[in-house]
C-alpha cells in the first residue's frame, strides 16, 4: 500500500465513508475499491523472512466512476426540482465535497475528505463519466460544462442492466443458471419470464452501489408483474407440500403416541405375571385373611 494514493469517499450504496485507490497512468484511468476480507480465526501473513500479524485480506476489485458520482451529484441538484444550471467540473465536485463531507461524520469513522472528492476531476475516468449521468455542452475544446440529468443516470443504469441480463453474460454463472432452472424458467415456452427474471437478477447486483431511492426508481421502470406472479405459484405449490408433508409427520406421530397408550392401558389393565397367577389359585376352602383378626 506504500506509494499508493487512499482517497476516503462516501459508498455509492450507504454512503459511509469507504476506501478507494485511483489508478491514472498514460494507458488507463481506474478507481478501485478496497474491501477487507477477516478470517474467522486469528491468522497471520508470512512474507519472505517478515511475519504480518494482521490476517487480513485486502481486495482491490474496480468500480464504475459513475456510482461513486451519482451518489456526490444527487446532494448538488437543487432541492426545487429544477435542472440547475451548467458548472464546469472543478465546480461541481467542490460543491458535492462540500456537502459530503458536512453529512459523513458518524461515530468512530473518519469523515469524507472533501480534497479526495476534488481530486477526482484530475482523472480521465470521471471526465468520462460524466459525460454519461450528465447533460454536457462543449464550451472549447478544454472546456465542458455538465449538469446532473436523473434521466441521463437511468438511461445508463438500463444499459447495465441489458448488459448484465444478456444470456451470453448470465449463463457464466452456474449458480444463477441452477436456480433458474429451480424455478422453472429454462423451460420452453417461458422466454418472456426468463427475460424477466434475468433483469431483475441484473437490477438486484446494480443496486449493490445504487442509493436506494436511484434503485427502487430503476426497478419501477421494468415490468415485473407476470415474474411475480410466476413466482407466487411457485411459493403457493412448496407451502402447500410443506403443509402435506408436515400434516403426514403430525399423523404419524399422533398414530404412534395413540399406539404407545394403548400398549401402557393394557400392560397396566393385566398387571404382573406373579399376579395373574394368584389370580388362578384355587382359594376354595382357604379361610379368608380377616379372619385372623377376629376375637376369639
């Protein structure tokens, strides 16, 4: 981690400050996000002839600049509903800092730099994507001016969406593909639902870095009622199975405990092998044993 620039930006998701690493060299322009990965047991790292006592994994995976911009931009527009107006982008993120980093002081974390937030505008990465979520005009050839478009975000966020859902990108996934074929849905005849379910399969991982107010208005924008439907049949079927098979157990159950206390009412009812046999003993003529006790 030496030699590597840490900028502390809110999470697209939450909005908690989290860890990011800009990459800007000639041939690319990245930001990655770091994520800690704890073992459940203490352990330690060897490396070369050094012992690293901290177990810790850190993993670094890359992230598209425009999540982390949509949750900074959302706190620039203006609270009336208008469009607001043109600002270059040096502009716009000073005003975003601004307002990230007054709303990120929680308890125990440190808050949202507002420089990180400003040093973004130095990186290719976010120049282009602002150019996605925003309405833009070009000033000069150096000089672009944007403005935050909620549509521009959705338009975006759809063509992720269709990306992700694509069968070609879904069936890299076997998990996903076992339980489409779980319920139902690789069957012939149910392309149209498949289609839906593979979006909303897509819907659900874009949310993993979407406020949740930008996800909710995405998934209002397909129609999933059909899907929905499909699957309430599907939970109706495997709660009445449930039902049956826990309705078979309880039969089972009751018929062994009805046999257990008819077995106890008999044994109790034909007593004792030793009393049986008194009870065939020919008593005729033995005199009876309150006579012992009578005065004489």
């Amino acid at each position: 981690m030496k030699g590597l620039r840490i900028l502390r930006l809110p999470h697209p998701r939450t909005g908690v400050p989290s860890m990011f690493i800009p990459h800007e060299t000639p041939q690319s322009s990245i930001i990655t996000e770091i994520q800690s990965v704890s073992p459940p047991n203490r352990r330690s790292w060897f490396t070369q002839e050094e012992v690293v006592e901290d177990g810790k994994l850190l993993v670094m995976t890359p992230v598209d600049p425009a999540f982390l911009l949509i949750r900074l931009l959302q706190g620039t527009a203006p609270i009336d509903g208008t469009s607001g107006n043109y600002r270059p982008l040096d502009d716009v993120l000073e005003d975003a800092a601004v307002k990230a980093s007054s709303s990120s002081t929680e308890g125990g974390v440190a808050p949202v730099s507002s420089d990180d937030i400003v040093y973004l505008s130095t990186m290719r990465c976010i120049h282009a994507a602002m150019r996605r979520i925003c309405e833009f005009k070009d000033i000069t050839p150096e000089i672009t001016v944007f403005r935050y478009s909620s549509e521009r975000v959705q338009e975006c966020l759809r063509g992720k969406v269709a990306r992700l859902s694509n069968q070609g990108t879904s069936e890299l996934s076997r998990t996903l593909n076992r339980n489409l074929a779980k319920e139902g849905l690789l069957e012939d005849g149910k392309e149209e639902l498949l289609a839906s379910a593979r979006a909303r399969i897509a819907c659900d991982l874009v949310s993993q870095y979407l406020p949740r107010d930008v996800y909710e208005k995405l998934k209002s924008s397909y129609d999933f009622v059909a899907l929905d439907a499909h699957m309430k049949v599907l939970k109706d079927e495997s709660v009445a199975v449930a039902k049956a098979n826990m309705s078979a157990v309880e039969a089972k159950e009751a018929k062994e405990i009805k046999t257990a206390t008819a077995d106890a009412k008999k044994r109790k009812a034909k007593g004792t092998h030793g009393v049986e046999q008194l009870k065939k003993a020919n008593t005729k003529g033995m005199a009876k044993l309150s006579s012992f006790f009578q005065k004489k």
